[in-house]
C-alpha cells in the first residue's frame, strides 16, 4: 500500500490527444509456462518458463529478471540464455549470476529482490527463463495468468496450470478475455484448473482509452480458505475477507493513557462531533509523517496505534489506524477501510487482495458519511481526492467487510476560473494580469506550485500562457482550504510583454486567450479497439479583458462558437465596448465511457476547441 500522490512538481497537464498509436509490436511471447502445484494450504510450488523475442530498444526491459524473496519465499532454481534469430547462444545465465538487493522503494519491507539485468546487443534477440518458487508460509493469492503485461507486446502461445488438492477449495476469475478455465481431476485426484492463450495481438496505447490493466487479459486464482503468515480466512464473500481484515486490527488500537488525556484536553469543549475531528485530525498532521512499511503479516497488517505514537510515523495502514484509534478515545465511531488507487470497481464474486493498494478511514455522521485522507492530513479533512474518488472499497467491521463507493465530484466541481486583463500600449509592451482560481481536482493538480521555488513557479507560467518566464514580474500562490469544503487555489500573476502581440505592418495580431491549452488538431483513430474513456471530468472558464492601444481600431474577430457535445461543451463570445473587448471561453468536459463510434465527433470537437484558443484578433492603426 503505497502513498497516493506523488510529490515530484509537474506542471499541470490539460486534457489532451496524441496522435493514435498503432498497435506496435515490440516483444513478441513466445511460450509463456506457469505452472502451480498445491500441495496444502500453507505450501505451493510454482515452476516457470518464458521465452520471448525482443525486436527493439522499446521492448528491452523484457530482457531483464527479477523476483522477490522473503522469509517464506523462495527461488528454489534458476536459469537463463540469450540467442540470436538462428539460435546461436550469446549468453547463459545461472542462478550464481543473479544480484540481491534489499533496496525499495518502501523504506522498511522484509523482502529482497534477486534480480539480472541484460542490455541485448542487437535485435531481434531471444530471451528465456527457467525458474522454480517455493511458498512455505501460506499464500492468500496464487499466481495469477497475465501473460500479456504490457502494450506492444504480442503472445504466440501461454499456458496456466494448477494442482490443487481436493480438500482445498480454487476460485478463478476471467477478466477481459475469451478464454476459458478447464477444470478436470488429474492422475494423481487432485483438482486440474487449466487454462490457454494464444495468438494475442499486441495492445496499442490509443489516446482517451481505460489503463492497460482494464483491456488486457487475465485469469485470477486463489483459495477459499486460506492459512497465511500464521493467519487464516476465508475468501468465500467480502464479509469473510473483511472478518480477517478485521482480526489483524485487534487489539492494535491501544493508545498511552497520556496520549487520550491529552486528546481529551482538545476535544472536550468542541460543541459538535466535526470540530472533534478537525482538531484530531490536525494533531495527526503536526504529529505524524508517512513512511512506506511493508513489514508483517505481508505488509498487510497495520502498524499498532501506540508504535505510530512513539515513533511519529507510519504508512497508510499504520496511519489510518492510528486516527481510528485517536477517534474512538474520545467516542467518535470510525471504520478503517482498504481501497485501490488503481481499481475503480470491485470483483463483486470474487474477493480478493489484489485489487487493494491504499488504505483510509471512513466516519459515519447521522446526515453524511466522512471519508478520510490519513496518508497526507495536508488535504482538507473530508475531502475525496482524486485517488480514491468514486472507487469502490472494502469497510472492514467486527461484522466483516462491506462493500462501499466513495462519492465523486461532479465534472463541475473541478472548476477553474481565470480572471485575466491585458493591456496593449502603443510602445508595443503588454501588461498581462492574471487572477485564477482552482477547485477540487485542479487544486490537486496546482499542489506543488505550493512548495517549490520562484525558478519552478516561473517555468509553470511560461507552460500554461503565452509568455516567457523572463518577462513575468510577480507570481502569488496561496490556498484556500477549510475542512469539510471544497479546497482551491489561487494563482495572482502579472507580467509585461514585448512579444505577446505580432506586429506587421499597421496591424497587431493579439492572441484571443493568452492560456495555452493543449489539443491535438490531428485526427484519432477512425477504427479504435476499445470505447473512448475520459478519466477527467472539469471546467474551465476565461473571461479577459483586452484594452487596446490608442490609435488603433478593432479590424476582425473571431465569430462566436457554440458546440454541445455528449463528451462535452465549449463556446467563445467576443463583445467590443469601447477600446476594451471582453472575451469569455468556457469548456466542460465530461468524464465517461462514450461508444468508439464517436471517434470522428470528439476529434472534430478538439480541432474546434483547439482552433479556437489560437485564433487571433486583428487590430488596425
């Protein structure tokens, strides 16, 4: 379970679409072999065999191996070789040559990674890899079927076998593929789960599409039952899960007796139970820090409220339960919850581990449902971030687990508003003031302007408007975020331009919206292999204010737009009063799944939204 944001400054990036990308083939599979041996419910071998041909530098990183081991893993064998197109050999590989690291990116984890990294020296090129696991320690998932693990990769053939005693009960779920799971008894009376593919295109990244893992094919495996790291459930219904869920928080939410007096001490005169958690949870943010722990009943069980005391720092699972432990001392009922920043939804007949990453709190009120944030308590307390918004998550109760959806912001609520005058003189400099302001998701998305240098807040404006960053004189940032509202915020911005406005002859040719937004012109893929998705629903609107220098007169302006589209909506106004001209643009999209049919209407809408923000107004001395 790993931090939901990252922390590295980007500069926002707008809806945009790259010209659609063929379905290139970098790596063609060419035999893919797993295959599993049950021999209880603690003990599971796994051999393994993969041979693929690499064509290009594109598909190298498939040249490479690596696994990772802990206490109760195993690589029990391992060998490799590399040859060319006719078969001559380049290079064994023996297990001697693998390297062991215990670094990751998780600061604390039990695991080592052995690993072998090879650099092909020409292409095509063939790489295979011959390797035996041991599970000793209980297993609550079994290898999963996911031959195909990346675009551009193509399968010739790939086979998935597993052994299972007739005493231990297998589920499986398909996922996004047509090939089914052959169940037969073996020589031996155990239950054989056999399942095939073959000939698999490659996947081609196109533009407006869902992530790979929602169009490539797999097949999920696990038990019923399972004993695990000295642990057993059942994974039979979402309830049983969470029970288990629920017996590694048992007894884990014990504070220090100082720790609840003081507590006590803040939240003893709130009038309500929201000011109760607002001044919790800002302790949890000045008293904590998060840090990526993967330690015990496999990374899975969180860190004790009363370690996260002392030490002042955990992971999400550790964190979220620490808040739920701080809750319930002051007689605040919360639930801790375990959610995928990656899943949007659930397998509803197949309970699983795989699908979760993150972990939160959720805080039933009598009028409303509190879900919170305990990785990053920077965020306004309440707020649904963009990482767990409208995803379906696992409450986990003495009762058990209980499937939930968390709420979604309307694609309207992801508002950006800029307020924008700009000022052309006859000396040909232009004044360009700017006040934006950004909600909800766009907020998110301006989050690093708050902690980076005035260098990294200037390359931002260079980015997003049609000025460089030499020419910008003072740049505000300041956030506005109360708990249980939307957050926002605000960018103040003033610059002074030489080259805003083109000057040929007695005309000046001015930018009609000084932002740059980035929309493609080029065409998307008339036959696409999937529906268009759009993950990011938001608003933006522009209203500017362009004075004209003395001595000139308005010659031409764009024509008014108007497009209503069910992907989304855009229109453009221009009204001239006197030497000012106001200038409004506003553009909603919509986030959804529309019919691949509709490829040609929302490249046409782009082309219009994207000609529009570049047109020009004409102006005449």
């Amino acid at each position: 379970m790993k931090k939901f944001r990252s922390i590295i400054f980007n500069t926002v990036i707008f809806l945009c679409v790259a010209p659609a990308i063929m379905a290139q083939t970098n790596v063609v599979v060419l035999e893919d072999v797993t295959d599993v041996t049950v021999k209880d419910e603690v003990m599971v071998g796994i051999n393994r065999h993969r041979s693929v041909e690499i064509l290009n530098d594109k598909g190298s990183d498939c040249a490479n191996f690596d696994t990772q081991c802990s206490k109760g893993d195993k690589l029990v064998s391992f060998s490799g070789s590399v040859t060319d197109k006719e078969g001559r050999v380049l290079r064994k590989i023996k297990k001697s040559d693998l390297h062991t690291t215990e670094y990751s990116r998780e600061m604390a984890t039990d695991a080592v990674t052995m690993f072998f990294d090879y650099t092909p020296p020409t292409y095509p090129i063939i790489v295979t890899y011959d390797w035996k696991e041991e599970i000793s320690d209980g297993i609550i998932q079994y290898p999963m079927f996911f031959p195909q693990s990346d675009y551009g990769m193509e399968i010739k053939k790939a086979s998935y076998r597993i052994s299972v005693p007739v005493t231990i009960k297998c589920k499986y779920a398909e996922r996004n593929t047509t090939s089914t799971v052959r169940c037969t008894t073996s020589s031996d009376g155990n239950n054989l789960y056999e399942v095939d593919m073959e000939n698999l295109p490659a996947i081609g990244k196109e533009p407006y599409s869902q992530g790979f893992t929602q169009m490539a094919p797999m097949v999920l495996f696990a038990p019923s039952c399972f004993q695990y790291m000295g642990t057993s459930g059942s994974l039979d219904s979402w309830r049983d899960f969470g029970l288990w869920h629920s017996e590694l928080l048992t007894g884990r939410d014990v504070l220090p007796d100082a720790l609840r007096d003081e507590l006590h001490q803040i939240t003893d005169t709130c009038t309500s139970t929201k000011s109760k958690l607002s001044k919790v949870y800002d302790y949890l943010e000045t008293h904590t820090r998060y840090v990526s722990i993967q330690l015990g009943i496999g990374g899975l069980q969180p860190a004790s409220a009363s370690d996260v005391c002392r030490t002042g720092f955990s992971d999400c699972k550790g964190l979220s339960n620490y808040m739920h432990a701080m809750l319930e001392a002051i007689g605040v009922p919360s639930f801790y919850t375990i959610i995928s920043t990656r899943e949007t939804k659930l397998l509803k007949d197949f309970p699983n581990q795989v699908q979760f990453n993150h972990a939160i709190l959720q805080v039933p009120l009598p009028a409303d449902t509190l879900w919170i944030e305990c990785t990053d308590p920077s965020l306004p307390l309440g707020y649904v971030h963009s990482g767990i918004a409208g995803r379906e998550a696992l409450v986990i109760s003495e009762d058990g687990g209980n499937i939930c959806r968390l709420p979604e912001y309307s694609d309207s609520s992801n508002f950006q508003k800029s307020d924008i005058n700009i000022k052309l003189s006859t000396d040909g400099i232009t004044v360009v003031k700017m006040n934006q302001k950004s909600y909800c998701r766009q907020y998110e998305d301006k989050c690093p302007l708050l902690t980076v240098d005035d260098n990294k807040k200037k390359e931002y404006i260079q980015n997003t408007v049609r000025l460089s960053s030499n020419e910008v004189d003072s740049i505000g940032i300041s956030e506005n975020k109360n708990a249980f509202s939307s957050p926002s915020i605000s960018l103040k911005m003033k610059a002074e331009s030489h080259s805003y406005a083109n000057s040929v002859g007695d005309r000046l040719f001015v930018p009609v919206n000084p932002l740059l937004k980035s929309f493609s012109s080029q065409q998307l893929a008339n036959r696409r292999s999937g529906d268009i998705y759009i993950g990011y629903g938001y608003l933006d609107e522009e209203n500017i204010t362009l004075t004209t220098p003395n001595g000139y007169t308005v010659e031409s302006i764009p024509q008014p737009v108007n497009i209503q589209k069910p992907f989304g909506s855009f229109s453009s106004s221009i009204k001239c009063e006197g030497n000012k001209l106001l200038i409004r643009q506003c553009l909603l999209m919509r986030k959804g799944s529309y019919p691949q049919n509709l490829s040609d209407s929302l490249s046409g809408f782009l082309k219009s939204i994207a000609s529009s923000y570049g047109q020009k107004i004409v102006l005449k001395k």
